[in-house]
C-alpha cells in the first residue's frame, strides 16, 4: 500500500469503532442520552434552575400567558404558581420514580427469572404461578387499587408500580436462562465441581445483564406515563409535591382560557418518554445480534 493511501492506525481504529458502534452514535441513542442527561440535571440541580419556587402562589399574576422575557417564561397556573419552576421541580419525582420502579423491577424480575430458568422443575412451576397472577391485573388498575387501598406517598406509587413492571424481566430471564444451562460452558463449570450460586454469578448474570440493560430504559419511560396517569387522577404523590401529571390534572378545567397550563407538562412528559424509548431502540439495535447486520 502506498504512502498516499495508508490510514494511519488512530483513525483506522476510530473509523472500525463507529462502524461497530453505529446505533450508540446515531440520532436516537444522542436524543435519549441528551433526554436522560436534561432530567438528571433538573432533578438534581432543581433549586438553583427554577426562577420561583414551585408552591409560590401569587393570585396577582395569576394565569399569565409565556413572556420569553419575563419573569414567568412559561406563564403562571390558576393560583400564579410559575409552570416552568414546577416543570423543574416536577422533573425530580420522574426521575425518582423511574429509577426506583426500574432497579426494584429488575432485580426482584431477574433474581425470579433466573432461578426459574436455571433450576426449572417444580421451583419454575411456582414462580410461573406467581407470574400468572400478577400478569392477569391490567398494570394501571393494579397500581390504582394498591394505592388507593394503602394510601398515598412516593414510596406507595414505586411499589404499586414495581407490583407488576418485574414481570417482563422474569419472563426474558428465565428464557435465556433456560437456554445458557445446556451450553458447554456451564456444563464444564458443573464438571469442575462449580457451585449454582457461582455459575448464576458468573456465568447466567453476565450474560442476561444487555437484555436488562435495555429493558431498563422503556420501563423507566413506562414508569413516567404510570406515575402521570396515577398523579392525573389524583392517586399519586402529595398535591403539595409538583409533578407532571399533577399539573395536567390542574389544568384540565382551563384547558381552553389557558393552553400553556397543559401544553409545557404535556411536552415535558412527550420529551422524556420519547427520549428513553429511542435510546432503549438504539440499545437494542447494537446488542441484538439479529439487528445488528441490519
């Protein structure tokens, strides 16, 4: 090769990397991190972003429309409480509620799934039993009666979520633990005299730990939408505790004198769930070896 077409070996290594990391650079997986990095961010920094504090009720300006120069650059609600300082705020209980409902979902589903998958037998019989039941609850009415019979709290609204949200975890894990018990590797680790808490350890989890990676990341969108829907009828947190869904509940009866109260939440909530979806899509296009090719 000549001098005028070698590659020098840095950017032949970069250019080899993006080609087999395509998806995890692509538009989608940008959006979503750029999604979860703007969540994260109002969640933590929440008292220094928000130009008011949320609860601050000023009947003077209230339902102001957005002045982008203003003070309220989204306008103000019902009671002049200010919509872009409710929508920071409001960005804490998303992000609690969805990293409690996925990490609780994910490891209550994966220790079930892989011990039903690994052991099978009468221990798989059980846990499917289980899961049956769960499974025949609709997802939201299941959650609206944990809450409305134990009561309201964040702590209530992440089990009452989790309730049901652990089973599509089992149900992938259990089957690739099926499928990884009577391959050679973890037969030699039997031979060898290997533990099944070890070869779970060591063998199973690691190779079920991309399929969770990416079911994490739309059931922490779906996590949003429940806990908007239970906070839009009234079944979520405290009404002192601004949230998303809240807002929109607020709204409804000034739907046509003032757009905005719905409109920003709204966009919120579209933005946020948007964002994990596409980044659990690009996850899943990289790691499934069926898409990769594609």
């Amino acid at each position: 090769m000549t001098a005028g077409n070698s590659i020098p070996a840095g950017q032949g290594r970069w250019q080899r990397f993006r080609r087999s990391h395509r998806h995890l650079s692509g538009f989608k997986a940008g959006f979503g991190l750029a999604t979860v990095a703007a969540l994260v961010i109002m969640g933590l920094f929440s008292p220094w972003l928000a130009p008011h504090p949320p609860n601050q009720q000023d009947l003077m300006v209230a339902m102001m429309p957005p002045d982008w120069t203003g003070p309220y650059v989204l306008g103000t609600d019902h009671v002049g409480r200010d919509i872009l300082s409710r929508i920071i705020y409001g960005s804490r209980v998303s992000l609690i509620i969805a990293l409690s409902v996925a990490l609780f979902a994910s490891v209550t589903g994966v220790a079930l799934g892989v011990t039903a998958g690994y052991f099978g037998g009468r221990i798989d019989g059980a846990i499917q039993k289980v899961v049956e039941i769960f499974w025949s609850f609709p997802p939201l009415m299941l959650a609206i009666a944990i809450v409305a019979f134990v009561g309201q709290g964040l702590a209530i609204v992440i089990i009452a979520l989790t309730a049901q949200r652990w089973i599509p975890y089992c149900r992938v894990t259990r089957a690739e633990a099926m499928a990884l018990r009577e391959r050679e590797f973890i037969m030699a680790a039997r031979t060898l005299g290997a533990s099944d808490g070890f070869i779970i350890r060591h063998h199973i989890l690691p190779n079920v730990m991309l399929s969770i990676i990416v079911m994490t990341s739309f059931a922490m969108a779906n996590a949003i939408i429940a806990e908007s829907s239970l906070s839009f009828l009234g079944l979520g947190v405290p009404p002192a505790i601004p949230t998303w869904g809240g807002m929109l509940s607020d709204s409804r009866a000034y739907i046509s004198s003032a757009w905005w109260m719905a409109l920003f939440p709204g966009l919120a909530i579209f933005l946020t769930v948007l964002g994990l979806n596409l980044l659990g899509d690009a996850l899943r296009n990289q790691f499934d070896p069926k898409l990769k090719s594609h």
